[in-house]
C-alpha cells in the first residue's frame, strides 16, 4: 500500500496511543455446557447464562472457548486467507464485484470518511442475499447479490462454506445464551434469521503501516448487526472502548478462541439492557495482521426494535422500529 497519505489519516483524537493498555477483565466463557451434547448439566448451563449476561451488560464484548468449530478448519482457513492475499493486487482485483465491490474483494474501504488500512474478501452466508433496492417500504423490488467463485487458493470457496456454516451454528448457540439471559425463551431469535439473512464473513489482511500512530486498520466504530464472531491471529490489535473509563483497551489474542462483540441490534432488542461497544484495528510497522470475522446479521425484512417481553411500564421501548434492510 505504500507510503500513508492523507486519506489514511485520523483525526488526531483517533490516533492510537502506541503505549497500549492491556485487556484486564474481559471475560472468557468457556461454552462446553452447550456444546458437549451428551451432558445436559442445568446448574452449568444457568451459570453460564449468568457469565454471558455479566459480559453482555459490562463489557458488551467476551471470548469464548471451547466452542465447537474444529480448530482443523480454523487452520486452514487462515492459511487460505494469506495464500489469498499473497497474490498479486490484479489479480484480487478480478474478484470484485459490482460498482459496490460487495461481496468480493476491495481495498479502499472507508470508517467515518477515514480509509482503513486493510483489504479484504466478503463472502456471503445465503447465495444469493436479497436486498432491498431502496429504503421505500412499499417498493418489494430487490437487488440480488450474489458470491464471487475465486480460483485460487485451491477449494478456497468450499473451505469458507463449510467455515460459515460453524460460525452460523456458535451464532445460534449465542443467541440461545442471550436470550435467556434477558429472561426470554431460547429460540427467540431464530425468526430473525429464517428468510433473507443478511449474515457474510470477511477475511482481513492489514498490512505493516510505516505510521502506525497515524493509520488504523479499521477506525472507531460500531456493528450495525447482531453479533460479530471474530477469529484475530497471534498478531493481534483489536482495541475495545471499555465502558467504565472509556480507554481503549488491547485485547490479547487467546489460542483458539473467539472473540464475540454484541451488535446495535442486540442493543435495540434488549431496550439497552446490553450495549453495542466501540472498537477499532491497529496496525504495527513490522508484521501484517490478520482477521475473519463473521457478521451475524438477520434477513433484511426484520423490523428491528425493543422485544415486547422487555417493555412495560416502568422500562418503555427507548427505540423507534426500523426495517433492517432499509438502514
């Protein structure tokens, strides 16, 4: 990518503190109650409930262990990801798509007007997504997006299907844990995500920056959906905004696990009980990084707001509904 330019420069608020702060006190859940299938242990399962609600309202970010996705596969995803990137820059370039270069491959992605230092391949979960053409309700026109077949690395393209299909089952498992620790029944969410899901992985590749106190890989920002399940490398550098004092806070890369940030709309429907957390991507000098994470997002005709098992008198809906494809 070059020397920085002006494009890749943050507000001088934004700029990453090299002396970072490391991650203190942010939870990891092991979710072996729910995932060892034949011990149905009631008082583990209720203790974890209690783990992921704790996580949810203090930190709206945890790790979790013990989750299920064979670590086989998470090897040779990450190995595919940077036999990807490893290719020319012409040839990335063929895999993009469309004016809006989504799903596929881009370079010149923007966080609050800032260009990002990174590149990086979108797969989508449902081939093809449906989308809405425009924000008229009334209009049921929809465009179809529809994923790119690379050729190279070898199989690429079945390794991240079979990659998404684990991501969408830990998803579920999450849901299933956040439902009833906001005291509603397990299956809750799923409605959600039956027609239209808008879910899809992105694999991140962000290079070594020569002004890492300048550039961030990703700037601040929140996630629009329901959950993120993110996979970083021993690298490392996804900073958290911890809620108690605001500092951006390191989170360290821990072996096989992932790491689970709530999104706006796990926001919305729990009427503010749990809260979407700022977070952002440093870059270094001397190592790239990088990342997959997976964006749980419901089908795009979701009216979104507030669960009406959570609103009554003493707590009203904080939210006006919204169509989730619209947004």
């Amino acid at each position: 990518m070059g020397e920085v330019d002006s494009a890749f420069i943050q507000i001088p608020e934004n700029r990453p503190k090299l002396s970072i702060i490391q991650a203190e006190g942010i939870p990891v859940i092991n979710l072996s109650p729910i995932i060892d299938n034949t011990v149905q242990d009631s008082s583990a399962i209720e203790s974890l409930v209690k783990e992921i609600a704790s996580a949810c309202k203090e930190w709206g970010f945890f790790q979790v262990t013990n989750h299920g996705v064979p670590l086989n596969l998470r090897l040779r995803i990450e190995e595919a990801s940077k036999v990807f990137f490893a290719q020319s820059l012409e040839e990335k370039r063929k895999l993009t798509i469309d004016d809006i270069g989504f799903p596929g491959y881009q370079d010149t992605e923007h966080t609050k007007n800032v260009r990002d230092w990174k590149e990086v391949f979108d797969f989508l979960s449902k081939d093809p997504t449906l989308i809405p053409l425009n924000s008229d309700e009334h209009d049921d026109r929809v465009t179809r997006w529809t994923n790119p077949s690379p050729q190279y690395p070898p199989h690429f393209k079945v390794i991240i299907e079979e990659y998404i299909k684990e991501m969408e089952k830990v998803g579920f498992k999450l849901l299933e844990l956040i439902a009833l620790s906001l005291g509603v029944e397990a299956k809750r969410f799923e409605e959600f995500f039956i027609k239209n899901q808008t879910s899809f992985l992105r694999l991140n590749h962000y290079p070594p920056c020569p002004y890492p106190h300048l550039a961030l890989g990703v700037g601040p920002h929140k996630d629009s959906g329901v959950l993120t399940i993110l996979a970083q490398d021993e690298v490392g550098g996804l900073q958290v905004k911890r809620k108690t004092d605001q500092q951006w806070i390191l989170v360290k890369p821990t072996p096989d696990a992932y790491i689970i940030n709530v999104g706006d709309i796990i926001q919305i429907w729990s009427n503010d009980a749990y809260e979407s957390v700022e977070h952002r991507a440093m870059v270094n000098t001397e190592k790239g990084r990088f990342s997959i994470p997976f964006f749980f997002n419901p089908g795009h005709d979701t009216e979104v707001k507030p669960l009406e098992e959570l609103i009554n008198e003493q707590n009203p809906s904080k939210y006006r509904p919204y169509k989730w494809g619209n947004q």
